[in-house]
C-alpha cells in the first residue's frame, strides 16, 4: 500500500482537490546547470564533511511515506537542516510542479548521502501547478526560503529555478538509470536547490515558497522542527 497525501490541483482556468498515491520518492541532487555552482555546492557541503558526488546530477531514494504535508517535522539531534526545492509530481501521465523541502541530516551525510536522505521527512507544500501551463516561462519561476534561527526569521535561500535543471531534462535523465520504466505515475521527484545564505545551519522553523511572476501566484508552505535527544 502507497502512501497518499491530498493535493489542489491548479491550472490556468481552476482547481480540483486529488488524492494522490506515491508510488516512488526520488531526491535529484547535484542538479545545477552550471557546472560553477556545482562546484560552489561541493565547496558547501565539504566544509560539513561530505564526499563529493561521483557524478552528477544524482537520483537518491527514499521511502514513500517520507514525503509529508505536515506542518511540523521531528528530527534527532541538531544537525538537520532544510533546502527548498521545486519537486516533479507524475498524476496520472500528467506532470505537475510543486514546492518543497529536502531536510536532511548533516552529521549523517558526511557518513553518507544516502543514508542521511532517509532519516529526515520531507515536506512539500499542498498545491501544485500543472508542468504545461508554466514550461513557456519557466526559468522565471523563483524559489525562496527563510528560516527562524535564534529567534529571528531570516532568508535563507533564495534565487530562480533557472539555476537548476529543467524538469525535462531531469526526467530525462532519471529514465536513462531507471529499471522501473522512468519517471511513472505516483513518483515524486525533489529537484535540487540553492546555496544557503550565510551557509548550511539548523533552524528552529524553515518556510519556503515557489513564485510565478508571470500568473502572479505562489505556492507557499513551513514547519517546525522539533528536535529529538541523542542518547549514548
């Protein structure tokens, strides 16, 4: 049994409440267009321990029922983090565009990326805007997230899907390695992010939201992060 998650559907002329199944999580990692700020995040998560990738972009999996609509996250210790993304969505051969949040473990991805994308839910948000209706003006789309650390909110991330690869080729290319058929109905796709301003740190509560200049309409969502103990 997959889990589901409740979705609004948006398209240019109205929207429809869908319960979605998740067939397959997928993490697309080291997925920047330009090979400069791939580096820059190399450089970013080097300082944190983190191996580079053996090649790029990568697709990491993860369990289903880590992807979450809930409004608070729960995570060991103090070493996790958030990163808005923009996520791919395949609804019944239709694909849809939302908004998201890969939070990962930092202590464990020095131990290994993998690893460190399982131990933490990722959050995205409830709407979603059909792939159709905003491919003519993509790279105009806008991620953006801010974070509450110390108690002050502060933004975090920030700067146009155009520094990621396109959806297409994204899925692309996650169909050259896939066995299962590439890119199917219920499988959800996170697609890569920005660099943190002021770098990677943990935060007490992390918002982020996805932008269409052109229709004029956002897609927003946040969550606190409830820290759980390490005991020895």
């Amino acid at each position: 049994m997959h889990p589901t998650l409740n979705f609004t559907l948006h398209t240019t002329t109205g929207a429809t409440n869908q319960v979605v199944s998740i067939r397959r999580a997928i993490i697309a990692g080291w997925t920047a267009r330009s090979r400069a700020a791939i580096e820059e995040h190399i450089a970013e998560l080097e300082e944190l321990g983190v191996a580079p990738p053996s090649k790029t972009p990568m697709f990491y999996r993860v369990a289903a029922s880590r992807i979450s609509q809930s409004d608070t996250l729960e995570a060991i210790g103090t070493a996790s983090s958030g990163e808005v993304e923009f996520f791919l969505l395949n609804v019944d051969g239709e694909i849809w565009v939302g908004a998201g949040s890969d939070h990962t473990d930092r202590e464990a991805e020095a131990v290994g990326i993998t690893l460190s994308k399982q131990l933490c839910d990722k959050p995205v948000a409830r709407d979603l805007w059909r792939l159709d209706d905003v491919l003519a003006h993509w790279d105009r789309l806008e991620l953006t997230a801010h974070a509450t650390i110390a108690g002050e909110r502060v933004l975090y991330q920030q700067g146009p899907v155009a520094a990621m690869l396109a959806p297409t080729d994204l899925i692309d290319a996650f169909a050259k390695e896939d066995d299962n058929g590439g890119f199917g109905p219920g499988d959800l796709m996170m697609c890569g992010t920005l660099p943190a301003i002021g770098g990677v740190r943990p935060a007490a509560r992390f918002e982020f939201a996805l932008s269409d200049p052109a229709l004029e309409r956002r897609i927003t969502h946040g969550y606190d992060i409830i820290e759980l103990p390490v005991e020895d």
